[in-house]
C-alpha cells in the first residue's frame, strides 16, 4: 500500500507546480478530507451509533433533515472552521452561508450527505464538495461571493461512502480517486486520471417523473428504451441510486449518462439538484474527466448562479450522448421555462 502516494502527499506534490503555492490550499483539502473520514466512520456504525433515523427537523429546502445529514453538517464546519484556510462557507443543509473565525483566502461550498434517502436501508451516499477563491474586495463574506460561475472552482470533490470509502478530486488539472484504508486512516491514490468514455449504452434517470419531461428528453430516453428495433439500433441499460454520487462515481469508471431535466412536475422548481452544491462540482468534475455537463441548452460551468439554493436541470456524462441530448434541445421547439 505504501506504495502508492497518500492524498497528502499527492496534493502537496501537486501544489509544487504552483510557485505561489503557500500551503493554504493543500490544507484545507487536508481538513475536508478529515471531515469526510470522519462522516464515513458515522455512516459504517449506522445503527450501532444511533445515527439513523430523521432529525425531526427540515431545511431551507423543506426537505426532511435526517441525523446523518445534521452530522455530516456539523462534522464538516468543525473541521474546517477555525483553521483559517476559509472566509466563509455555504452548505445545503443551511439557509445562510456561515463566514469562519477568519479571512481566509477561499470559500468551501458542501452538500454533507447526498442521497440521504438512503441513510436508512445502507444504500451508497456521499459528500460533494466545492472551492471557490475569497473574492478580494476585502469586506466580510457574503452570499454574493458565493455567486461564481461554475469556471470559478479552483477545486472540486466528493466523498464516496460505499462498499469502500473514497476520495475523488479534480483541481483542474484531470480527476483522480483515493481508497480510505480504514486500518491506516489514510487515503491512498488508486484510481489515477480517471477519464469518461465517449461513449456508452447505459443512462440513469427517475422514470417515474416521465410524464413530467420537456420533449427532448422524452425523445432520447424513448429512443434508448426502444433499443435495437429503435432509431439507436442497439440496446441501452438503466440504473438509478438516488444518489448523484454514486450515479457520477459509476459513470467516472465505466460511462453513462446522468439526468435530472427540468420537468413540470413544480412549475416553481427548474430543476431538483443544486447548482451550487451538486451540480456545480460534479460538472468540474466530469469535464476534468472527458465528459459533457450541461443544463439541456446551457453548458452548466457557464451558468451564473442568482441565489445559494438554486436549483437546476443536470444532464451529465459521456461526450457523445449528452452532446445528442444538447442537440435534442436546439432541435426542440423553444419552450416555456
Ligand atoms: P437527497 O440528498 O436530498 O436525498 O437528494 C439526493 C439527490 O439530490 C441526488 O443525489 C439524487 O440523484 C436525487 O436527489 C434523487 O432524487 P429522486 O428521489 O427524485 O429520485
């Protein structure tokens, strides 16, 4: 194992590239990585630590707050809040961003525990995570400074609590995934340059919101499940995990598509995911790696976020379907938001 390099040494390897380098940055994702170890220890002990269950409480979102999410939460702002690497941080399990004790020189954006309706029956959760820079402007933090567009993330990741606890990073520079070994503590690179492919048989989708969908997506989904007698002439898979970092984890190694379109099941809702703490990272993320992200018309890193809890359509993975899925939306009639 001591082979490999740790994710403290990889990080600080990587940041010897950058002749301004003063260390800041490689110990912030030091601190996320700990809160992330230490969320995965709450979620391995599940029933034996009383941490399931709900909270009793709802967020800003009016989503039912289950234990894990309030853990991973408050595990996450205290590992990140007093060591001065941050100005403030956003997470969606708040209503307001939370500026730290300090004026650090980056903002830390988090969703603490993604596909939290699987708390409860041991399914695959995970924490997403995102940097932004301080802007320099020299006033205490706000949430506009939080309003970057996606192209603005120095940094993004997530936590994979699964059969195995993993690390996936990308800082620009390709993607990269680390195995925890839990008997040393540590994250060891295992999964260097992650890369998408092109192409893929395989999409993920909540079918039973089918009725709801814009046309386009309705075409390429019909398309895919008409399979070889279709217009595709080749058969398609489906998975779906309710859980967008497993769905993202799975496409990273073997392909595949992921959607949440906009639809018209609340007019008043976009989207279902977060611009800000889902959406935002895992496009990074997926474009470090090969693929495509976007909103159905927009590239999503483009997209320029109005409001913390923001919620858009996220159509993501392999560069050759979600391109025909972009094409499916310029061919469409124009619709109503
Ligand atoms: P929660 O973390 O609030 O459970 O939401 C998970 C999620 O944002 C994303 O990870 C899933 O892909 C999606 O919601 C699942 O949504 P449905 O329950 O509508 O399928």
């Amino acid at each position: 194992m001591l082979n490999r390099p740790t994710l403290t040494q990889f990080i600080i390897e990587s940041q010897g590239h950058h002749a301004d380098a003063t260390g800041d940055f490689t110990g912030l994702l030091n601190d996320v990585a700990t809160a992330c170890k230490a969320i995965a220890s709450a979620v391995a002990r599940g029933a034996l630590a009383d941490v399931l269950g709900s909270a009793g409480s709802g967020n800003i979102q009016g989503e039912e707050q289950k234990k894990l999410d309030v853990i991973a939460n408050t595990t996450m702002i205290a590992a990140n809040e007093w060591r001065g690497h941050l100005a403030a941080m956003a997470s969606e399990e708040m209503e307001h961003i939370l500026p730290t004790h300090q004026r650090g020189r980056y903002l830390l954006v988090f969703d603490p525990l993604d596909g939290s309706s699987n708390t409860d029956i041991n399914m695959t959760l995970g924490t997403i995570f995102s940097v932004l820079r301080t802007p320099d402007n020299g006033r205490d933090p706000v949430a506009d400074d939080f309003f970057q567009p996606g192209t603005r993330q120095i940094c993004a990741g997530y936590a994979l609590y699964g059969p195995s606890t993993m690390l996936v990073l990308t800082t620009g520079q390709g993607v990269n995934g680390f195995t925890l070994d839990r008997n040393l503590g540590e994250f060891f690179l295992t999964h260097p340059d992650m890369v998408i492919p092109a192409d893929t048989s395989e999409f993920a989708i909540n079918m039973s919101n089918e009725r709801f969908w814009y046309p386009p997506v309705q075409r390429y989904v019909a398309e895919c499940r008409a399979g070889r007698t279709g217009p595709r002439g080749r058969d398609f898979n489906m998975r779906w995990i309710a859980s967008m970092v497993a769905e993202v984890h799975r496409i990273l190694n073997r392909g595949g598509v992921f959607m949440y379109p906009r639809d018209l099941k609340d007019p008043a809702k976009p989207g279902r995911l977060r611009l800000l703490y889902e959406a935002n990272p895992m496009a990074f993320i997926v474009e470090q790696a090969g693929g495509m992200a976007i909103t159905g018309e927009a590239r999503m890193l483009d997209v320029k976020p109005t409001s913390l809890h923001q919620r858009v359509p996220v159509i993501l993975g392999s560069t050759n379907e979600v391109q025909r899925i972009a094409d499916y939306h310029r061919e469409a009639p124009v619709m109503a938001a």
